[in-house]
C-alpha cells in the first residue's frame, strides 16, 4: 500500500472524528452554581440544627402540631409546604434577577444612572444575604421547637434529606445570580429562568420528602 493512500485513509479519519458528535461536557458555570448551591444548602441546614440544639426547644412555635411528628400523611400538607416555600423562592428570585442583570451588563447599558447602578450592584446582594438571615431565623425557629418534642438533639439530622432539598431550591437562584458576579452571563434573564426552572420542582420533591419520609424517620425519636 502505498503512502499517498495511507495519508488519504488517515485523512478520512481524522475528518470522521471531527464531525462525529462528541459528548457533551458539563458546562464551568452550571458545574460551579451546583456545587455553591448544595454546599451552601448543606452548610445553612447544619447552621439550622446547630442553632436549634443549643436554644434547647425554647420557641414559640408549637412543636406538636408539626407535620413532621405526625402519623397521617394528607396531600394538603404537601400543598400548604410548596405553597410557602414558592412564596419564599418568588422573593428570591426578584432579587436574583436585578444581580444577574446588573452584573452581566455594563454600568452604562441601561437608562439607571451610573452611579445608581454600582450602589445597586451592591445593595441587592445585601439584602438577599438579610433575606437569607431571615430564611434561617424562621426555620431555626421551627427546628428548635421540634427539638423539644425529640429525645434527642442528633434526631434533627432527620431533617437533613428535605431541608437540603428545600434550602437548595432557594440558594439555586442566587447562585446563579451571583455566578454572573464572577463570570458576566450574555443572557442573564434565560439562565435565572432555567435555574427556576428546576427550583420548583426541588420545592415541590422537598415538600413530599417533608410530609411522607421525614416523619418517619422522626416519630421514633419523639419524647413521650
């Protein structure tokens, strides 16, 4: 065989692997928002249990009437839990929102003055960390009065499956939002969209978790 057809063939094949599709590979930014994400859900709900073991089951929240300790499982409960936890994640993403966009363009790609603009870069991080300081407040609260129901501080760590899920649907936004600080996004809008996209149905997952798994792993736990 000579040369010339060995080129030809080798030719063929290295055209062949440059047109044969290739696997697609997790993009940079989607890798870096779902590790923030779930480390910074993981790392709250730790802060939450933390917190609510050393408060020692003061609060004034009513821990016997938590779904998380009951024996009956209704699909109004899972209704009720998503409702609020949209609520809570519509906020989030209307401040996620004005940070990715702010970010990604420039201070004077929009009719805000310049000044306005760098003072907003600013203070809407601010208040989404002041919102997230009040997410924790809320459930540490809720957690510290489950704990007086419980025989034990280790038990809250049965809440670890459906609160990571849960916080992990509020911090997805933001991550996304903040991964724009790092790396501008072209179209920020359709990258929050996307993210939302899959925080609802983590709200939706967290709060069946919450009514049809977590009380079981509770109730063996409850104080007499």
């Amino acid at each position: 065989m000579s040369m010339r057809s060995l080129r030809t063939k080798a030719a063929v094949r290295a055209a062949r692997r440059e047109t044969m599709p290739r696997p697609n590979r997790i993009d940079r930014r989607a890798l870096w928002i779902g590790v923030a994400t779930f480390l910074g859900s993981l790392t709250i709900q730790i802060a939450i249990i933390a917190a609510a073991a050393l408060r020692g089951g003061s609060s004034p929240y009513d821990g016997s009437a938590s779904v998380l300790l009951s024996r009956e499982h209704h699909i109004g409960d899972v209704a009720a839990i998503a409702g609020i936890n949209c609520v809570w994640l519509l906020a989030i993403a209307m401040l996620a929102w004005p940070i990715a966009r702010l970010w990604s363009w420039g201070i004077h790609d929009t009719w805000d003055h310049p000044n306005v603009n760098i003072a907003a870069r600013f203070l809407y991080p601010l208040v989404a960390l002041v919102l997230l300081i009040a997410l924790w407040w809320v459930f540490t609260e809720q957690a510290s009065a489950l704990d007086g129901r419980l025989v034990s501080h280790w038990a809250l760590f049965a809440t670890l499956p459906h609160g990571t899920l849960e916080f992990g649907a509020f911090l997805l936004p933001l991550a996304t939002a903040a991964s724009c600080i790092f790396a501008p996004a072209a179209k920020p809008g359709r990258l929050l969209l996307r993210a939302i996209s899959v925080s609802v149905p983590l709200v939706l997952v967290a709060a069946s978790v919450e009514v049809y798994l977590t009380p079981h792993l509770l109730i063996p736990f409850q104080s007499v």
